[in-house]
C-alpha cells in the first residue's frame, strides 16, 4: 500500500485547508482508494420517502454515477463521525435529523469503507452544499437499483438493503440488573439506579457488537428502555435512553414496552434475570438476555464517569 496526495488540478474542498486523510491510498495491486485513514458514507433512511442519494459530478472518481453522501474520515476521527459529517458537508443533513442505526464495514486490511445506516428522526430536505453533488434526491428503496450507481455502492446495495427491515430494540429490566451487583443498592436505589443509567449511557454510545445481538455487520446503535419501579422512579431523565416509570407491576410495563416496540417493527430483547418475566416476555414473541450479558458489555463506572 502506498498513499498518493491530490494530483495537481485535481479538485479541493473549499472548507479551508486540505486534511491530511484527503489522499489516494493504493493498493498493492494498484486500485486507488479515497481516503488515508479510511472513508464513509451515510444511508439515511426515510420510512415515508426511500433512502438518499447523491448524483456525483462528472469529474469525481466514477463520476456521474449516484451513491451516498460521504468521503475521506479525518485522523482520529469515528467512522460515525465522519459520515455524518460528510453528509452535512454534501448534502446539508442537519444535526440530530439522523439516528445511527448499524456501521456496516467493508475492510481491505489497507483501508476500509464503513457505511453508516442511520434513521431519519427529523425529516429534512437535502441541500447541496458542495461541489461534489450534481443532484440529491430521496429514492424509494426499490427504485435504486434503477439509478446508474458508483460500483462499489452497486456491490454493498444488495447487503446494505438486507439491513433496513433488521431494527433491535432492548428494554431493560433495571431493578433485577441492579440486584445482581452488591453495591449497596438496597440502601439508595434512586442512586443506584442512576450509576447503572449513566454506564448505560456510555453503552449507548459506543454502540453494540453484532456478535452480542447475534446480527451480521459490525456495530449496532438499538434503541434503549428502562424501565424503572418503587424508589428508583426518583431517577432522572438520560439522553438516548427511554426512561420507563412503573405506576404499577414493573413486570407488566416491561411487557407492555416490549409489545409496544414488537408493534412498531423492532426485534425486541429484554434483559432480565427473572424466570417469571423471561416466559411472559418469550410468549410475546420477545428474546431475552440475562443481567450478565448486558454487564459484561457495560463499561466500568470509572470509564463512564
């Protein structure tokens, strides 16, 4: 592998200076790929309109043909990060109007291409904000194929495709999860229930491994619930995570949460440790993990802090 600057006259962004992950990285056996530390894309995905395209211009690499909004990530930077904020470079996709759902990775050990697949939260209307757009436009998902598509888009599509219908969705159990850690919960469940929230909440962002959900790709960003009971409803509220407070039986608004979210399309998982509520929430069609499947993936409380 080698890696190649832009060639004289070859075009630059106007956002200022030239980052230094915008070069060629070639492969050993010579294909040129864009982007030194790696490249993504966005898919956002619109339930009403299709997923968004991007018609690139004729001078860009395969030119003329439509793909997704994305480009070259910067040093140290995310691949969620660097999709996201390609797409608000090309085609304007505002902050917060898309909610990460899974990363898929194409990966040549030299350099790789992470497609993120993300949900629109807040619609929007694309702008083209660069001079690498020729149009954008949101097609419907069984249209695509009917565009001219950039090849390596062509190749994924297919796989990428197979993702949009796969939506997890995990509802937590929260006094039997802290039940299982002997951390003195039983004399300030309030503030227990906040340290598990806050582990949580690192969880959520950092995102799942596919393996722990038993999903192809790479990493998944499943909507989070917890549902909380007796003084534990004293917590506070947590960025990215539903915070359930049971009036009544926790069990039974767990398992009216995970019905709920089975009928909006999710693939539901709860986490629970109690057999009682594991066969109610497994006759409604729902998965379950134990405590120690979401504590082993939790980070320490030092780290979360």
């Amino acid at each position: 592998m080698t890696i190649e600057p832009l060639a004289p006259g070859e075009p630059r962004r106007p956002h200022g200076p030239r980052d230094p992950g915008d070069a060629w990285v070639v492969a050993p056996t010579g294909e040129r790929y864009w982007g030194r530390f790696g490249a993504a894309g966005l898919l956002a995905v619109d339930p009403q309109r299709g997923v968004l395209l991007q018609h690139r211009v004729s001078w860009s690499h395969f030119g003329d043909t439509w793909a997704l909004p994305g480009g070259a990530r910067h040093e140290g930077e995310s691949a969620c990060d660097g999709a996201l904020r390609e797409a608000a470079e090309e085609a304007g996709v505002p902050d917060s109007a898309v909610r990460p759902r899974v990363l898929s990775v194409f990966d040549l050990g030299y350099w790789s291409y992470t497609t993120v697949v993300g949900d629109v939260v807040v619609p929007f209307e694309p702008v083209i904000s660069d001079p690498e757009s020729r149009e954008l436009a949101w097609v419907p998902v069984d249209r695509v194929t009917d565009y001219p598509l950039h090849p390596g888009f062509a190749a994924s599509w297919e796989r990428l495709r197979g993702l949009l219908d796969v939506r997890p969705a995990v509802v937590v159990d929260v006094a039997n999860v802290m039940g299982s850690v002997p951390d003195g919960w039983w004399r300030d469940r309030p503030g227990a229930a906040t340290r598990l929230l806050g582990r949580l909440s690192a969880l959520v962002e950092q995102g799942v491994a596919a393996s722990a959900l038993e999903l192809d790709e790479q990493t998944w960003y499943p909507p989070w619930t917890a549902v909380v009971e007796g003084q534990a409803r004293a917590v506070a509220d947590v960025d990215r995570i539903a915070v359930v407070r049971a009036h009544g039986e926790g069990d039974d608004t767990i398992v009216d949460e995970a019905r709920r979210l089975a009928a909006s399309g999710h693939s539901v998982i709860v986490v629970t440790s109690d057999r009682g509520l594991s066969e109610r929430i497994k006759d409604a069609g729902g998965a379950v993990r134990g405590t120690r499947w979401l504590l082993d993936q939790l980070p320490s409380s030092s780290q979360s802090a």
